[in-house]
C-alpha cells in the first residue's frame, strides 16, 4: 500500500510500504476513505515531537471501512464505517476503567500513553490501518453524517471539548478566551457553546482565521498582531481578564499571552502540544488564584460528540476548507502548513 511516511524532521514522502496486518486478536485493520492532518503533524515535522522515530507512517484521524478484525474483537464487524479515535484505549486498565484513555497502560506503543497512532505505531495516513484496541477505539459513523463531517471527532472536537473547554470549567455566563483559531482553537470555540458563556473571543495572529472563528461560536475577535491586543481583550471583560483562557498554540508566546489576560480566580487550559519550554512566573502568579490544567485528550466524551453530530447540533462542515485526493497528501501538508497564506482550515484526504 502506498502512505506517508516521516523520514525525520522537515522530511516526509508518500510511498510503498507493507500493507499492515493482523498482529493481536483485539486489531483491525481498516481502509482509510477519508484522513486529515493535524497541527500536531506539523509539530512532528518541526522536530517538536521527538518520540516519533523515522520511518513512521503519520496520521491519527481517519475514517475507513472495516476490512478485517481479531478473534477479540467485540461490537464492531468487518465492513462497518468506522471514526478511528486518535487515542487507542484497551478498555480494562485502571486508567481505562477511570475514562483516562490518554494514559492507557496496555502495552501497545508505550504503556501510559494512549496516542500513539502517527506517533509510536503506524497511523492512519496511508491507505490501509491497523487499529489497537478496535472494539473500544473505533466508533460506528452514525446515519446521516458523511465521513469527512465524522473524522472531526477522532481528535480536533473531543480536544477542544476536553482539554480546553472541560478542562477550563467553562460556566455560564464566563467570558472565555481562545487564543489560537486553528481547527483546535474552533473546535474548543464550538463546543464551549454548549455551556453558555456570555463572550468566546478569537484571538490569533492570522486575521483569516479571527475571521472564520465567527462561524463557529467567537463573539469577537482580536488579532494578536495589534500592539493593544491585550486591552482589546480587557475592554471585552469587566476589566479584571478573562474567565477562561485556552491555549491553543503550542508556543511559548501564546502560554505567555494567557497568563496576561487570564483575572483572579480564572482558568487556563493549556490544549497546545509545546515543543520549548514556557516560563511560569510563580512570585507574581502565586497570589492571583489560578487553575491551571494541560492534558493529552481522553476522547471519553467522544459519544456525546457524535450524538451531538448527528443530530446537526455542531458546526462542524465549515471546519473543511481543502479537498485533496489520498495521493495528493504532500500537496496537501504543503496547504495545510502555509495556512495563513492559504487559508486552510482542515484539508481532507479521500481515498
Ligand atoms: N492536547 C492535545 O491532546 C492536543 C490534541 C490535538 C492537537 N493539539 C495541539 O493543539 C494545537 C492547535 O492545533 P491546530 O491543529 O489547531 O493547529 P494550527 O497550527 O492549525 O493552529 C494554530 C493557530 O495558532 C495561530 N498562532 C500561531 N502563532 C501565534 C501567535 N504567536 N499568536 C496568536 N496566534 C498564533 C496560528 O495562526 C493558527 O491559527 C497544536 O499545538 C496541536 O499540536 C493538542
Ligand atoms: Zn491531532
Ligand atoms: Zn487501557
């Protein structure tokens, strides 16, 4: 089969590798149809991620038919259309059984960490998958909903939903702060929605995507560009900072820029994989009451999503800006990774 391969940082090619097979009884494999990329790619790429060893076929999102499945395997069939979650979860570890599947202990990858599709095994960009823990990983596309709409949930809105809006204690009434309108900063916008604050405020340096995240949820918008940004986003406040800030980056400036908005008592979500270290200015944040919370995503509200999804209760097709062919992924990582130029939101692969 043909997919794309990492060969080390800045270097990647699209060509034939093994088809994948069989190697537990609780596998499957499945035939991507639809695949996209992540931020996190990008990070990989970087050098940011550096547990990806050369030679790992990438990707974490997908949705694909079901062509074959272990003697284990429970609840899903060969021939079923499936979201591929980009956490792979046994199903029966502690932290499995406490809903924790980011930290999954099974053996598969490295135990303690349940991303490892496009990370620490083969991922779903490629043509064919094999996928761990299948019965417990993979998530029947519900009727009505077309996969591209579907492959949103295996990483982008269980994300944002949980490392930055649950994870940030979004209340009603809250003025939340995203800082970083990528499709994870939208996903987070999107689903901070369904709790109600009085004020969601887009903050990148890109003004196309301040732009684009009022069609999902942001009542205003701040280009981090503007020497004043920060009062900008003081004046939509009470004066005292934002409830909730959610880092949706992944830089050490953006990690920056939440501390300086955030009020007395606030939130700060990290959701940004970091790649440098961030300074946390203890002596001047000690007093000021904060919660400060950063995670790997769980997916364990993953369901919820999809029952939102297919009853047309998320804004999700706006998320797709690019259409490429499977074959055409290199061209695709080059729209994806000049964004700001191309105005790429999330490209989709079809196989
Ligand atoms: N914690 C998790 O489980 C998890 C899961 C998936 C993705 N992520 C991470 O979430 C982050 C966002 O992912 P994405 O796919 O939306 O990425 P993306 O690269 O598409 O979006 C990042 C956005 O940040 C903006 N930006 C960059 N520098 C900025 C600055 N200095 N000030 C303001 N805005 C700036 C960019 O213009 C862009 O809109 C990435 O770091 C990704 O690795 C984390
Ligand atoms: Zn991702
Ligand atoms: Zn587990």
């Amino acid at each position: 089969m043909k997919a794309l391969v990492y060969d080390g940082p800045s270097s990647i090619s699209w060509r034939e590798v093994p088809d994948p097979s069989i190697l537990a009884p609780t596998d499957a494999i499945v035939r991507i149809e639809t695949t996209t990329i992540c931020g996190t790619d990008l990070h990989i790429l970087k050098g940011d991620v550096p547990t990806v060893e050369a030679g790992r076929i990438l990707g974490h999102e997908g949705v694909g038919i079901v062509t074959e499945i272990g003697a284990a395997v429970a609840g899903i069939a060969v021939g079923d259309q499936v979201i591929i979650s980009c956490i792979s979860a046994c199903g029966t570890c502690g932290y499995c059984l406490d809903g924790m599947y980011s930290h999954c202990l099974a053996d598969e990858g490295s135990s303690g960490i349940g991303w490892i599709l496009g990370h620490l095994i083969d991922g779903t960009q490629a043509e064919y998958v094999r996928v761990p823990f299948a019965g417990t990983s993979l998530h029947r596309v519900p009727e009505g909903v077309t996969a591209e709409d579907a492959a949103m949930i295996s990483d982008i809105l269980p994300t944002g939903h949980e490392i930055g809006v649950r994870y940030g204690a979004v209340e009603p009434g809250d003025v939340v702060a995203v800082i970083g309108a990528g499709p994870v900063g939208l996903a987070a916008m999107t689903t901070a929605a369904l709790y109600g604050p009085s004020r969601v405020i887009a903050v990148d340096i890109d003004a196309n995507r301040v732009e684009q995240a009022k069609r999902f949820g942001a009542s205003d918008g701040v280009l981090s560009s503007d020497a004043d940004w920060k009062d900008q986003v003081l004046a939509l406040t009470d004066g005292l900072g934002v409830d909730v800030a959610i880092e949706a980056v992944g830089v050490p400036a953006t990690w920056d820029m939440c501390l300086a908005i955030v009020r007395p008592g606030g939130h700060v979500a990290n959701v940004g994989v970091h790649g440098k270290p961030v300074s946390f200015p203890l002596e001047t944040a000690w007093i000021q009451n904060l919660t400060i919370t950063t995670g790997l995503v769980n997916t364990d509200t993953s369901r919820m999503l999809i029952k939102l999804l297919a009853q047309g209760r998320l804004a999700v097709n706006g998320f797709i800006s690019h259409h490429f062919a499977l074959d055409d992924i290199l061209s695709a990582y080059d729209t994806f990774g000049r964004a700001a130029e191309t105005k790429a939101l999330k490209v989709i692969l079809t196989a």
